[in-house]
C-alpha cells in the first residue's frame, strides 16, 4: 500500500475551519469569461491535466487530535454544471471530499475553492493553467507564438522560483529561495508561514541577508509606484515574487503594479488569526475603540447563500479616478466603499474599518499554493477632520502602505507563529484550540465593518487571453465584502454579503457612475421572489431550458 | 450600451440578465433597445435549497437531552418500587437505543469508527444500569466482555469484506483491542462473578493485537503519528 503523504495546516488555514459557519463556509471563487459557451467535455479534460500538475488540490482535510491536516487522496475530480449557489459549502467534517470544484455555466468556468486548502493567488494559478489547458484543447490550431516570450517579461524582476513541473529553468531569484526552488511547486507540503517565519533569525545568514536586501529593494519599488502609479494597462511587469513561475503563469495579484494590496487570501475574517495574538494583550484601549466601529445589518438570505452583485466597468476609467486622488486602486476603492456603506447606513459619524489582505509572496517569495496572506485593518472615522472622498482614500493609503510593509508584517507574523508553537496551545486538542480561535475570530469580527481583497490585475499567456473577457473574484462572506480582479481592462468589484439588501452597493456604483464610470451589473437572485420571478420569465421565454 | 442589456436610470448602471427591476435601487429598468434579447446573467439561479443539516442538529440535541434526562431520572427512583421494574427496564432500553441510532446515524460515515462508540456507549449504559438495579456486577461480567469481543470480530469481518484501507480503521482497531483488554484489568480485581467470559475475551484481544501489530504495525505507527501530531 502506497503511504499517502500529509501535512499540518499552515496556521491562517486553521482560522478559516475555526470560523466557517453556516453562512460564510469560508470559499472563495475564481471565474473566467469565455468567448463562446463553454464545452463541458473539454473543460474536463482540461482540468484532468491541471489536476495533474497541484498534488496540493488532490489533499483532502482531515482531523488529528490536535490539528488539522491535508492529506493526499486518490480522488478525482469533476466538472459540473453550476447547480449549487455560489460560494456553496465545500468542506464537511467526516465526508473525505476533495476541497474545491469546477463548475461551467454558459460561458463561465468557475473555480469554488475551500480556503483552508489554497489562497487567492495559489488559486488565481490553478485557474489559470485549467483555463490554458482548456483554450488549448478548444482551440488546437492556435499556439503561442513564442513560448519563451511571455516568460522573458513576466519574469523580469520576479525573484520566485520557476515551475519544475513545465521545466521552464530560468530562476532569477534562486539565491533567495534555497529550499522552495527545489521543490516541486505545487506540493501537499510548503507552509510559506513556517519557512518564512518560525526559524529563527540567524545572523549573517545568506538567504536571510538575500531576503532582507529583497525587501528593501521592494519597499523602494514601492515608493516609486506610489509617486508614480500606472494604469492598469501599463506596463505588466511584476514588482514583487509570487508570479513567475514561467510564462504561463497569472501575475497573480502581483500584476497590478498601482497597487500595493495583492491579496491572496479571499477572505477578510481571518485576518483574525494574524492579529489575534498582538490584540490580545494590548487589551482595553483596542477594545474601546473597536466597540464603536460600525457594522453593517440586514436580512440574512433565506437559504444562507451569498448575495452576489457584480459590477463590470473599465479598469481605466477607475484608475484613472484614483491616480486622481493620489492613491493606488485598492485603497481608492475602499473609501468609495467607506462613503457607500455611510451613505446606505444614513449615517455620519461612523467609523468604519476594514480588513485588507495582503499577499505575502510579493515580500517573501514563494512558490507554494498554499495559503500565504496577512492581513491589514484599516479604519477611518467620519467625525473629525476631512471626510471627502479623496482625503479618506489619502489617509487609507497611508495607513495601509505603513502596515503591509515587510517588516510590519514579519513582525506580526513572527509574533503570532511563537503564539501557534507555544506548547501550551500544542497540547491543546483540536475542538478546544476550535473554540478559541472561533473565540478569537468574533471578537475581531466586532471590530470590522466590511472586508476588501484585490487580486489586482491579471495578464494571461498569449493566445488564451483572446478568449478570455472579463474574470470574477467572490468570497463567502460573514460582512459586506468586496473582491476585484482585472483583466482585458475590465475591472470585476464583486459584492457579496450574507445579507439581502444591496444599498451600499447601490451607493458605491452611483459615486462611480457620478462620476463618469459605466458600469454594469450583474446580480445573482436570492430571495423567493427574485427566484420566482426568474422562472416565470424562462417558462415564458424558453421552454425548453432546464429548469436548474 | 450594449444592446442586450436593460438600463437603470436612477443608478446609471446597466443591468445584465431578465431583472425587471433594478437589483440595486428597486426602480424599474428601461428595456434594451432590442427587446427579447437580453444578454442572459452571467450567474444562474439557483433555486432555494434549505440545508436539513440545522433541523437535524435540532432533533439531535433534543434527543440528547431526552435521552440524558431519562438516564438522571433514574437515579431519584428508589430501587424497591414495586411494579416499577418491567417499565423501567422497557424505558432504559429505548432510551439506550435511540443513543446508540443517534450514533450510529452521525458517525456513518466510518464503520470502525463508529462501532468504537458504540463499545464505549453500550459499556457505560449497561454498566449504570448494573448500578441503578443494585449491583450484581452482571455487566462487567458478561455484558463488556461479550460486547468488546463482538465488536472486534465484527470490525475485523467488516474491514476484510469492505476492503477498508488500514489507514481508515487501523487506530480504531487498535481502540478496540484496548477496550477489549479491560476486562482482563476487571478480572484481575476480581469484579467478576464468572472468569471465563473476561477471560475469553482478554485472550481473542492479545491475539488480535499481535496480529495487528504482524501484520500493520508501520501503518498503525505512521497512522498514530499523524493524528497525535503535535
């Protein structure tokens, strides 16, 4: 019998199966918009290939007596129809299922992914590869021009290591990453937490000493970029590690260089677990702050899915608004959001805040798929000073750039591994460790109105990015959240929300259309109403669509 | 805009799918210039689908506490009652048997796993019941013994004739063995009436553990390790 292999859970994993509830089961989904409907037969094949190459997808999650951990399995996978409601339960204790799933509808491939297993960048490279394969089999008589073009700029400046399972061997940054690099990429194994950050410091280290010039070097691309901050549809060149594998890979979050806040992880609520263990003392002067915060209210969904609002609209046009402003996307984004929850909350005097992840492997490169985030907080209160919207996105900006630094982040990181590896929390059974980190989890969640995650712009290899229109980025949410991700210049802000109402959606795309943004949107339906309404229409229309 | 697309006018916004009204403001949408040809939503609709899994927790914890209570009840029965006897016994035994459907139902998933609670439940239940009848030892004498070396025989036919991977029931097994051990520990402090079915069943689980230990002790090492990892 074959031994099969497992791993612990990296530690932000742990978060999300400590606080995946009923209405936010903690997955995210990553889509892409064909050109033609898709063809469920080839899609298939596709993802067999793709399966191939991410040993990490094959793992199943099972229970120890004091953790979690994945484990391989000799499942496979398969491509559906989209049936279920978005961003559906993926993960149920005792049934041993693989933990995220493909799904087609009309011209849509759709990635569901269980965050405990992947982030949004680990992610963003399996639909990637599922979406190349898949355009390569669609489409047999186009091939890329130059294989080894695409890789040539996208690797410029990347410091990850290359993909060994395509063989591409250009590693630039190989003396930064003595371990990574020779591993296979996507493997069950890589906690990018405990390599990073559990060893300790060790002076005069080579890979530590490589590391910290790394940093430095990206803080000071940094600065460029906030003096100087590109449209989107600039230049696609990487500023940080996390894209080059080869040259197929996305720029995953990296690629859009106005704009710092490369998210990895979807989700805003684990934030929880990298600050938990820094809040904790600090104590009573967070708490009091935090208890005014403003949270958003409103009528669960009757069947708990996530309400999905989509808004399409030109990447240009909003970059455009936010280099206005002086400030990167991300951050311009959150104080429209900021203005649209007060206006929909008919409010002044908020405090508002926000958690905003932020993808590790653009500071410490990194090859794995697996999680690799922090995560930020950012707050602003409506009561004093400036409130317009370009002030709050100033002052956002600054707090943001000064909390996902390297070392701000390291620090927090480091902090809260010592807090994972302290021995009274490791003899710790599992539901007990479960209910404190639940424990932890509620108690940042009060201090948190809504969450935000960019996944920046996405630039796909050659002949794929034809076909491919606009890509969508949602996530489960236990709040108001929003995700962005471009491509094609077509900026996707996807809403989602365990509530009915859409008011501050409606706010937010009013100050955007206000100001000049076409946008469209495209809403999912999940009140008995908009559901009935749906029905009676295609019964009246087109009989003979499958009722599903 | 686009053709295919309805327009909100209060929003600005154009609006993709058959929406009627706006999914932002409620306000009606202005028709696409080409009606009946409405670009289709990017997102189905899925119908409302209620997950049974609240009810069950529901049903669940209600039978839990039945249960629970119908065993403390006991306790404020004085053992003389005369008449008492048939219906309590009769009460008991429902009551131990919708705890063992119970568990049986939430642990399906894994046969070895669940006949490990079962052992463990049906000890403890027969064990109080021994107590409220006034302790003639009759459950540590026959019924734990009987129960353990059942269990162990059954596991071990389920997991031939299912071909269960060792990795799935080889810590469960292993949990039997050690429950069927005990016993021998009864034995030896002499809470027994009769020796021979402790006796019996002390003897089938040493055999058992030595073949388990010939036969899968890597697999059960590695197996321990992963779960006892700290």
């Amino acid at each position: 019998m074959m031994r099969q292999h497992w791993v612990r859970l990296d530690n932000a994993s742990n978060m999300f199966l400590a606080a995946r509830s009923d209405v936010d089961p903690k997955v995210f989904r990553l889509g892409a918009e064909m050109d033609h409907e898709v063809d469920p037969a080839l899609l298939h094949k596709a993802l067999e290939k793709t399966y191939e190459k991410y040993p990490l997808y094959h793992a199943v999650l099972r229970r120890g007596v004091f953790w979690y951990y994945l484990q391989d399995s000799d499942l496979r996978p398969e491509v559906t129809a989209e049936l279920t409601a978005p961003c559906a339960p993926i993960y149920q204790a005792d049934r041993r299922t693989l933990l995220f799933r493909v799904m087609h509808h009309r011209r849509r491939i759709s990635l569901e992914v269980f965050h405990a297993l992947s982030d949004g960048t680990g992610a963003l490279w399996f639909l990637t590869d599922l979406v190349t394969a898949y355009v390569r089999l669609r489409f047999p008589t186009e091939r890329p021009t130059d294989p080894g073009a695409d890789g040539a700029t996208e690797a410029a400046g990347g410091s990850g290591a290359a993909d060994a399972s395509d063989g591409t061997g250009a590693m630039p940054g190989e003396d930064l990453d003595d371990l990574a690099a020779h591993e296979p990429v996507h493997d069950l194994t890589g906690d990018s937490f405990a390599h990073y950050f559990r060893r300790r410091r060790r002076p005069g280290s080579d890979a530590w000493q490589a590391r910290a010039a790394f940093t430095q070097e990206a803080e000071a691309e940094d600065r460029v970029l906030s003096v100087g901050s590109r449209g989107a549809d600039a230049d696609p060149g990487p500023r940080d590690g996390t894209g080059s594998r080869d040259g197929t890979s996305p720029r995953d979050g990296t690629g859009s260089r106005d704009d710092t806040g490369d998210v990895a992880g979807a989700d805003g609520s684990t934030e929880d677990s990298a600050d938990a263990p820094r809040r904790e003392p600090v104590g009573r002067r967070r708490l009091s702050l935090r208890r005014r915060v403003y949270r958003v209210r409103g009528t669960r969904t009757p069947d708990h899915r996530t309400r999905v609002v989509e808004l399409t609209m030109p990447a240009a046009a909003v970059i455009a608004l936010a280099r206005a402003e002086g400030v990167a996307l991300t951050m311009y984004l959150t104080a429209v959001f900021f203005e649209a929850v007060r206006r929909a909350a008919e409010h002044d005097a908020l405090t508002l805040a926000a958690t905003v992840p932020v993808n590790l492997r653009q500071f410490f490169p990194s090859t794995s798929a697996r999680n690799f985030f922090a995560t930020t907080r950012v707050e602003h209160a409506y009561r004093s000073g400036p409130n317009d919207l370009g002030a709050v996105a100033r002052t956002l900006e600054r707090d943001f750039r000064a909390k996902a630094t390297a070392e701000a982040l390291e620090g927090k990181l480091r902090r809260f591994l010592r807090f994972e590896r302290h021995p009274a929390l490791r003899i710790m059974p599992r539901p007990v460790k479960d209910v404190l980190l639940s424990g932890i989890n509620r108690a940042s969640n009060r201090g948190l109105s809504v969450a935000v995650s960019n996944l920046g712009r996405v630039v796909l290899p050659e002949p794929v990015s034809d076909h491919v229109g606009r890509l969508a980025f949602e996530v489960s949410a236990v709040r108001p959240q929003f995700c962005a991700i471009s491509h094609a210049g077509r900026l996707t802000v996807t809403f989602t929300s365990p509530f009915v109402e859409t008011d501050h959606v409606r706010e937010f795309a009013r100050i955007l259309t206000g100001a000049g943004v076409e946008i469209s949107v495209a809403a999912g339906r999940v009140t008995g109403q908009e559901l009935a309404e749906a029905f009676e229409d295609r019964e009246g229309d087109e009989p003979q669509e499958d009722a599903s | 805009m686009s053709a295919g697309l309805s327009r909100c006018v209060d929003c600005g916004v154009d609006v993709e799918g058959t929406w009627s009204r706006c999914p932002l403001c409620g306000a009606a949408l202005r028709e696409p210039q080409e009606p009946g040809e409405r670009t289709p939503s990017p997102l189905p609709d899925v119908p409302l689908r209620f997950s049974r899994s609240r009810l069950l927790r529901a049903l669940v914890l209600t039978s839990l506490a039945l249960v629970l209570a119908s065993f403390l009840v006991q306790l404020l029965i004085s053992p003389g009652v005369s008449g008492l006897g048939v219906l309590r016994s009769v009460w008991l035994a429902v009551a131990s048997l919708w705890l063992v459907a119970l568990m049986a139902v939430r642990k399906r998933r894994n046969i070895a796993k669940s006949t490990v609670y079962f052992v463990v439940l049906a000890g403890l239940v027969c064990v109080y019941w021994d107590f409220l009848l006034g302790w003639s030892a009759w459950s540590l004498t026959y019924v734990v013994p009987i129960l353990c070396a059942s269990s162990l025989l059954a596991v071990m036919i389920v997991v031939r004739v299912m071909r269960i991977e060792v990795g799935e029931h080889i810590v469960y097994s292993g949990l039997i063995v050690i429950l069927g051990l005990t016993p021998l520990v009864f034995l030896a402090l002499g809470w027994v009436n009769t020796p021979l079915p402790s006796a019996l069943c002390g003897a089938l689980c040493v055999l058992a553990l030595g073949l388990l230990q010939l036969s899968s002790g890597s697999a059960a090492r590695h197996e321990l390790a992963k779960r006892l990892h700290l």
